[in-house]
C-alpha cells in the first residue's frame, strides 16, 4: 500500500516539475509547481512528518506560490518574449550536463557512504509522544538560538522587500 | 518496500530537474521557482533522512529551510518587480548591464 502510493506520488511529483520547467505560459508553471509541492507533502506524511507536512502545504503551497502568481500577474508578461534567445545553444548541452549531475548524485547514493549514527526518535517514541510537540519543545530548548535569528531574518526580508519595490520612499 | 534510496533517487531527480530548468529557461521568474523546487528536493531528502536515522534533526532543519526560502522568495520577487520598473522585462538576457 505504502509503496504504491510511494510511486504514483513520485510519478506525480517528476511529471509535474516536468512540465514546469517547459511550460510556456509562467502562470500554469507556477500552478505545475504547486502540485510538485502537494505531492511532497504526500511523502512528508508518508515518512512520519506531519508538521512538516502541514507547514509545506500552508507556507510554500498556500503562502510562497500565492505570491509568485500575484507577481507574474502584476507584470503581465508577455509570452513571446521568450522566444528571442540569446543562447539558443544552451538547452542541448543544459539537458546533457543535468543527466551527468544526476548520474554524480546517484552514484554517490549508491556508494553506501551515506550512513549515520542512529538517533534515538523511533518511530514508536515519536507516536507516543506526537511529532509537532517533539519539533516545538526541540525548537524552545536546543534550537532556541537559531529559532530568534529566523524571527530577525525575517523581518529584515519584510523591510527589504518593501524597500526593493516601493516606487519612492 | 520503499528504502531511503527511493527517497534520494526522487530527491535527485527533483533537484536535476531544478537545475536543468534555472539553464534552460530564460524567465527570471521560472528560474526563480526552479530554484524553490531545488530547495524542496533537498527537504525531501532531509525528511527522508531523519525518518530512516530516527532522529529529529532533519525535520528542524526543514523547518528553517522553509523560513529562508520564504523570507528569499520575498526579497528576490521585490528585485524582480523592481528591475521590472527599470526595464520593462524579465527576461535575462536584457539584464546585463552588470556584465562588464
């Protein structure tokens, strides 16, 4: 059952980032991404990670890509415009290199050096005590630091945004 | 069965796809949501590492990937906008004027 679902999920996922990269219209690519997202999600849930799970549905389905659409409408882009390529020599050797990439990666997979020490979260823990109230008390104890850089970060990315795109100050 | 080099294959496979679409495609916008689809793909396999190691580090560390990229994905659609206001495009072959 996991592992069908496993697999049309995946299928999901590659065909849909497929067709983002060679859509024409940005507006059905970023909706293309937004399934890729959704079916993430599916294999967040799949491997246990609930919250992560919800989180990428609201931030990057709900919150990230809704922003990228508002954009791509605001400009009005032209779809043509496109097609005047300066490096019209470019896509061969991009889909030739992005194969040996994922050949690089996959013999690294293969190599069995990706291996670790084993924590002490199993499965059985992790349901007992429930995933979300694990990762909060984990982000108020050991990742109390990086957690308050996180909040500056992000208001420091608010005032820069709205700096950026204000027309005059 | 589904083993950790499913999740890594998947994860490889999103990720060369991220790359191969920021070198094909000439839209800044396209380029952009490749590059989030890149930073999704590494998540994955985050995930899939905390999962199959027991441990709860990766699903932290996704957590604040997902911060960056929202707080990246806000600045680098201002630029956008901004640069759009200057040049009336998006495509990147225009935007060379930092080239030299």
């Amino acid at each position: 059952m996991e592992a069908y679902l496993f697999y049309i999920v995946a299928t999901i996922a590659v065909i849909t980032g497929v067709y983002l990269i060679f859509e024409r219209n940005p507006v059905f690519s970023a909706l293309f991404l937004i399934q890729t997202m959704v079916c993430i999600a599916v294999l967040y849930i799949l491997l246990e990670a609930q919250f992560i799970a919800a989180v990428q549905i609201i931030v990057y389905a709900g919150a990230i890509m809704v922003l990228f659409l508002f954009v791509i409408m605001l400009l009005n882009l032209n779809i043509k415009e496109e097609s005047k390529n300066a490096l019209p020599f470019q896509r061969i050797p991009a889909v030739v290199m992005g194969i040996v990439l994922f050949a690089a990666i996959c013999m690294i997979i293969k190599s069995k050096l990706l291996q670790g020490k084993h924590g002490e979260y199993t499965t059985a823990y992790v349901n007992s005590v429930g995933n979300t109230k694990l990762i909060g008390n984990l982000l108020f104890t050991d990742y109390l630091l990086p957690f308050e850089i996180t909040s500056i970060l992000l208001f420091v990315a608010a005032i820069g945004a709205i700096m950026l795109a204000k027309r005059k100050l | 069965m589904i083993t950790i080099t499913h999740y890594l294959v998947l994860s490889a496979i999103l990720f060369t796809l991220g790359v191969v679409g920021v070198l094909v495609r000439r839209n800044a916008i396209i380029i952009f949501m490749c590059i989030e689809l890149m930073l999704n793909a590494v998540n994955l396999s985050f995930v899939a590492f905390a999962h199959y190691l027991n441990s709860m580090q990766g699903q932290l560390f996704v957590f604040f990937t997902m911060t960056v990229a929202a707080a990246e994905a806000a600045v680098g659609l201002a630029i956008i906008v901004a640069v759009f206001r200057n040049k009336e495009t998006v495509n990147i072959d225009d935007i060379n004027i930092m080239k030299w």
